[in-house]
C-alpha cells in the first residue's frame, strides 16, 4: 500500500532567518548609519559610529573563531558589506579597510599574529591600510630597509583612509631585493611618521582619508606579518581585484529606493543578474575565469553608474545640493569606479565607456 503524502503547509514557507551578523548590520544600517549619512558625508565619520561597529562584531565576520572572529561564510560578509555600503558610504569604507590585515594575519605564521589576530577579530581594535601604492610601480613611493633588528620605511603614502579612528595601520614598503614587506604600526603620529590635514574628496570625504609621510620610521622584525617577492605579491593582487566590490551592489540598492516602482523594477531585475553572476565567479576557483570576472566588474560598474544617475534624475535640482542623498550616492559610485583600481580594470573601463 503507497503511504500518504505528507501534507502540505498551509501557507508559503517562511524564508530561513538571516545569518545574525546580518540581522545586526541591518539594525546598525536603519537605527545609525543611514540616517546620518549624510552629515557624515559632511563632517566626518563619529568615533561613536566605529564603536558601534566594535561591539556589533562585524569586524570578524571572517576572522577565525579560534580567534574570537565569527568565520562567517564568503556570502554572509559580501552581504553585510552591501548593507554597510548601501547605508553610509564613508563609515563602511572606514571599516572596510580592516578585514585585509585581519586574512592576512590568519595566513601568516609570526609573532604579530598572536599579538593582534585576537584583538582585531574580537573588535577591540580597528586596522588600516597603507599598501595600494604598490600597485604605482615601477614607481616605489615607500621603500623598507633592513636596520638592526627591524626595518626603516621612508616615502609618502598618498592615502590613508580612517586617520584618528584606527588602532593599528598595515604598512608596506618596497625592499631592496624588490620584495613586498608588510608590517603593523600604531596608527598615530610619532617619530618618522606625520599625516596631512585631512584630503578634500570629492566623494567619501567624511571617511578621515590623509596622506602619511615616512621619515625613516623604525619597525621591529616582530611587527612584520608578511614579506613576498614583488611580483608574487601583484600576482595575487591583480585575481583579488577582478572580483566585483559588493559595495557596487549595496551602492546600486540604495540608489534605486530614489526611484518609483515602475522605473526600479528594471533596473532591480538586472542587478539581480549581474550579482548573481559576479558571486558565482568569486566562489570559483580562483584564478579561473579571468575574462569573465572583469568583463562583468565592468558591466557592475555600468549598472552602478545608471542607477545612481538615475536617481539623480528622478530628484530634479534639489539633487545638486552636497545634502541630497541622490547627489552622495552618486558621488559614491564614481569613487568605486577608481577603488582599487589596476591598469587592468582601468583599460577594461575604459574600453567599455568608449563603446
């Protein structure tokens, strides 16, 4: 005898709650972030708003448990950086900055791994990064000498985003054996160490970007957590910078809340698309792809622009004042498009606006 069919719910099946980290970042987006963007924008990223982000634990969403972190799934941390993104352009790219020295620490095998992994994956200490002028070569800005038992940096770091929030500061040089050296610091002034007033930006102003320059500042060999032959290092860099920000998502989201209805729709079922596609590239194998993950960086890029202009559009004129959301959002999406850029993605981008 066939046994009876087990029977059928009374209603649609409820969607699985969000991963917690999530549900969090959400709170924090809608409660905090969102509804003071655009002062922030304007004034600077509070030091209420980084304590808030400390005691979420949003700063560990991929750091180890061993350490303290919460070692939450790629697709947890994508969306928690969209929402971030989409709520307060500055604030997210202040702590945004973290989570590199937080994976670069869990690779490495030296003594500042356990001196800072477990303060940065618990939040109790917020790093930042001074390395993207390494992607200025053959030009080297910073360079690292051996002295003693340490290394001295000298040069001029042209940015350096969350001045006067940050614990600690990721630092790299380039070594006389053309390697790539990076070690922490303290992030304040000190001896062979002095920042700028703060950078008048365009886009992402509040979010306390300097420039450093290095006069000789000393660094203990214990403070180093990674030292790699330049090339291996760009290597590397380059398929890490091939995937798609998820902050070109949660940039897109909040741009088409401007819109009405009828004229999001379009535009939403074409995002849905293209992030579809971008996460499915950034959980392949890395290094597979190569084509189709900057292709669609750059159709990203295009729905991001058309999005935010759109918004711009549908707000009129009131849109040009520097406190319309529209006219930030809009200003964000030109600062992603130069984010982390290698002359890859810019002869992508700019063989794309050219068509």
């Amino acid at each position: 005898m066939t046994p009876p069919p087990p029977p059928r719910p009374d209603g649609p099946c409820e969607p699985p709650p969000p991963h917690p980290l999530v549900a969090r970042a959400r709170r924090l987006a809608d409660d905090l972030l969102e509804p003071w963007a655009e002062r922030v924008d304007a004034e600077g990223v509070p030091a209420g708003h980084i304590q808030e982000i400390k005691r979420s634990g949003l700063l560990g969403v991929s750091a180890p448990r061993a350490y303290g972190g919460a070692g939450a799934p790629a697709a947890v941390a994508r969306e928690t950086a969209e929402i971030l993104s989409g709520a307060c352009g500055a604030t997210w790219f202040v702590q945004t900055q973290h989570h590199t020295p937080v994976r670069m620490l869990a690779r490495s095998e030296g003594p500042v791994r356990e001196r800072l992994l477990g303060p940065l994956s618990r939040g109790e200490l917020l790093s930042g990064v001074a390395y993207a002028h390494l992607r200025a070569r053959p030009r080297t800005p910073v360079r690292a000498v051996r002295d003693g038992g340490g290394w001295r940096f000298a040069g001029t770091v042209p940015w350096y985003t969350g001045w006067g929030l940050n614990d600690v500061l990721l630092l790299a040089g380039i070594t006389d054996g053309d390697e790539a050296l990076f070690a922490f610091a303290e992030a304040r002034e000190q001896p062979g160490l002095g920042a700028s007033e703060p950078l008048r930006l365009a886009a992402l102003g509040g979010a306390r970007t300097v420039s450093l320059e290095l006069d000789g500042l000393w660094l203990p060999e214990e403070a180093v957590v990674l030292r790699t032959p330049y090339d291996r290092w760009a290597a590397d860099d380059r398929l890490r910078t091939l995937d798609t920000n998820p902050a070109v998502f949660g940039l897109a989201r909040a741009a088409l809340t401007l819109l009405d209805e009828e004229t999001a729709a379009g535009f939403r079922a074409r995002l849905a698309r293209v992030r579809s596609v971008a996460y499915a590239l950034a959980d392949s194998p890395p290094g597979s792809r190569l084509d189709e993950r900057l292709a669609l960086k750059t159709e990203a890029f295009a729905l991001l622009q058309a999005a935010t202009t759109a918004a711009v559009v549908a707000g009129g004129g009131r849109t040009m004042l520097l406190t319309h959301r529209a006219q930030r959002l809009a200003r964000e999406a030109l600062f992603l498009l130069v984010q982390g850029q290698t002359r890859e993605t810019r002869a992508a981008q700019l063989s794309a606006l050219g068509r």
